[in-house]
C-alpha cells in the first residue's frame, strides 16, 4: 500500500503556524502584513493563527516596529526565553546534561560522570534524579517543551532503541525512549549523535544557511549526519549516514559489524590513539588532548599519524560527496586541536580524488559550536519538534500535553 498522508483542516493548521514561526524566527521586526505578504497566508488566516499564538504565549506584540508598513503596525516576537528544553548527550565515560531556552541559550550544562560499562538501570536511574533535580530548579522559571536525547549510534528510530554499542557490554536494544517517556509528559525525542550535530549545526551553526549539507562527528566511532532539503535523512530505521562502517579498504582487517576495512579501523579518535601510544607508550599519551600537547605541533612522527588520519577520512568524505551532491560538510572533533595539519590533510585527499567541478563546488570546514556539538543537537532536535509541529498544547504554562 502506498504510504500517503491526507492533509486535514489540523494538519494543514499545525503546518501554517509552523511556517509562521519560522519567518517570525528568521525575521526580525516582522509584522502581520508581512507574515501574509511572505506566507502566501490570507490576512484573516495570519490574524487568527497569530492570536492563538499570542494567548497561548510562544508570540508577543511589540510596538517597537521599525519596518516600511504604518508606523502603527506591530512587530511580532518568540518568547524564547518562557519555554525550556532539557538535553541529554550520552557519551562512553561521561553524560553531558543541561537546560537551554527555546533559542538554545543554554542556562545549565553539567557533566555526570558515569561509565556506560554500568548497567542500563544504573544509568537511567542516575540521569532520571539528575532530570528530575533540573525540573525542580527550573519549575518557575518557564515551561519545559521536551527532552532531548542524543547517544551513539546505531539507534533504532522506528523503535525508539539504541541497538548497540560497540564496545559496551550490555547495552543492546536498550528502550531508552519509553523509558523517560513514561516518566515524563513532554515530548521525549531521541538521535543519534552524528546526526544530533547535524541538527545542532542547522539551528546554532554554520548550516543555518545550507539546504544540503553533511556533518561529520569523529570520535570513539565515526557518523555522518545527513540533510538534504533541509530535512535530516534518516534512512529506513534510523541507521543512514553510518559511514563509520563504510569500507575504504575491501581487504582490510575484520571489523566487529562484519565488515572489512571499514572507517572506523583508520580514522577514529580511538585508532589515532592506538597508534600514537604505539610509538610513545600509554603513560604519556591517554587522551587526544595529550597527543597535541606532546606533539607541540611540530613532532613529525606524531603529525604524519594525525595527516594519514585526515587522508583516510578524505576517503570516505569522497564516497559521501558522490553520494549526496552537499554543498558544505562540516566536521566535529576532538582532533581539530590540530587545526589545519588535519583540515588540509583531508581537503587534499578528497581534492585529489573527486571530479574538480565538485571539488570548487564545496567546501569542507570545521565547527564553530564551541560546547559540545552532540548537547547542543539534543537541544536542537527539540526546538525542530517543537517548531515543525508547534501544537498550542506545548506551549501553554505548567499544562500536561495530551498528544
Ligand atoms: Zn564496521
């Protein structure tokens, strides 16, 4: 059976505020005519969207209008500051958790540190009283609009799981989704960390203009997440942009997915690790941060390592490039401390293996998001939730959403 989907009058409705949100959103000093002018909307049906809006407090009124209409029209604004988002980044050794307004202002960021080789119930237990402590310390301060939960990969969008992790011991097929949703009344959005700073570089970075664009998250593992038309693609159950496990060398070593000579084996923070501590030992070198300190930026050995790493990703960023025709990909990680010596190391291998016309087409550039990328998309996806399907329900203080 075909998989189509009827417009009703409240699909249509839910559709025509978000469009107005948004040009509130990306436009300052806006006012009724305008909204009409720009949305296509009727005046009568931008009055009696925007009045809703209005009384249920996500829009106020302004008489600070400073545009080309009557010196009496009134400009419109979002009350950012009313509406509140817990995010949650999973990371292996520590969770990053914290409260931010509905413009991603974060207010409050902590770090729980928690081994994920603990049980899941351990785990949950402890980040639901950490939630639980942040509701209370924000119960007057605004309304909470969703929970934000980013972990690494694969997730399992269609079942709400983390189907595992590799390298922990017992977190398969892990619930995490129902859990916090039968815990709390908010919506409870769950993405994969890639593509958590995927979203994150969308609303807070250096996407916010880009239509189609790749956000590469190199850490313990490698992602990808990918936006096309502005919407992040997620595959079939949730598991595209898994480039970590893409091959860039059919006859390489074995890898725990089963297949060979994937990414992950060449390009990790983990694998650049492993081979800088197999030259100077693990004493000195325990963390990417210690391999920049020691290589103070001119030990040669220990820059071959980090360029032969960027090289391998330039590998995959080219079967990406081919793949999905973006016009940025923006890179997260650790081992950007190492500033040009890596960035350059990939341009030149992507420049050398892609078509020159896609190469001049493209531009390849690190994050500006100077918190945790991951954290902030867990922020991100909420406010996408919440302004992509703006029900009044959300935004209405201190009042249980019903659907
Ligand atoms: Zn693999």
């Amino acid at each position: 059976m075909k998989d189509i989907t009827g417009r009703n009058k409240t699909n249509m409705q839910l559709d025509n505020r978000s469009l107005l949100l948004s040009l509130i959103k990306n436009n300052e000093n806006i006012c009724r005519k305008d909204l009409a002018e720009l949305s296509g909307l009727t005046g009568a049906a931008v009055t009696n969207l925007i009045r809703a809006l209005v009384e249920v407090g996500i829009v106020s009124e302004h008489r600070d209008y400073q545009g080309t209409r009557s010196r009496n029209a009134i400009s419109l604004k979002i009350n950012y500051e009313k509406y509140l988002i817990i995010g949650v980044s999973f990371r292996r050794g520590s969770i990053n958790y914290g409260v931010a307004d509905l413009s991603g202002k974060v207010l409050k960021r902590h770090e729980l540190f928690l081994d994920l080789d603990q049980s899941v119930d351990h785990v949950f237990t402890a980040l639901s009283t950490a939630i639980d402590n942040c509701l209370e310390e924000f119960a007057e301060k605004g309304t909470i609009v969703g929970l934000g939960l980013a972990s690494p990969g694969p997730i399992n969008n269609k079942k709400g799981q983390i189907s595992f992790l590799t390298n922990v011991e017992g977190w398969k097929d892990v619930p995490i989704k129902k859990y916090f949703q039968d815990r709390y009344d908010f919506p409870v959005i769950l993405i994969e960390a890639a593509n958590a700073t995927a979203i994150a570089e969308k609303w807070f970075g250096c996407a916010q203009d880009s239509k189609n664009f790749i956000s590469v998250l190199v850490s313990k593992g490698v992602g990808a997440g990918i936006v096309l038309n502005n919407n992040l693609y997620y595959g079939n159950a949730g598991y595209a942009g898994e480039i970590g496990h893409a091959s860039i060398n059919y006859n390489g070593p074995l890898c725990q997915c089963g297949n060979r000579g994937c990414l992950e084996l060449y390009c990790s923070t983990l694998t650049l690790l492993k081979r800088a501590q197999a030259v100077y030992g693990t004493k000195l070198l325990k963390k990417i941060d210690d391999l920049f300190r020691f290589s103070n930026g001119n030990n040669q050995e220990l820059i071959n390592l980090v360029k032969e790493n960027g090289q391998y990703l330039g590998y995959a960023i080219v079967n990406i490039i081919n793949s999905f025709n973006p016009e940025l990909i923006v890179i997260n990680s650790e081992i950007k401390h190492f500033g040009d010596i890596w960035l350059q190391a990939i341009n030149s291998s992507v420049n050398s293996r892609l078509l020159p016309e896609s190469f001049s087409d493209i531009a390849i550039k690190y994050s500006a998001l100077d918190n945790d990328p991951v954290f902030l998309g867990a922020i991100a996806m909420v406010c996408e939730y919440v302004f992509n399907k703006p029900q009044l329900g959300y935004f209405k203080e201190k009042e249980k959403i019903t659907s």
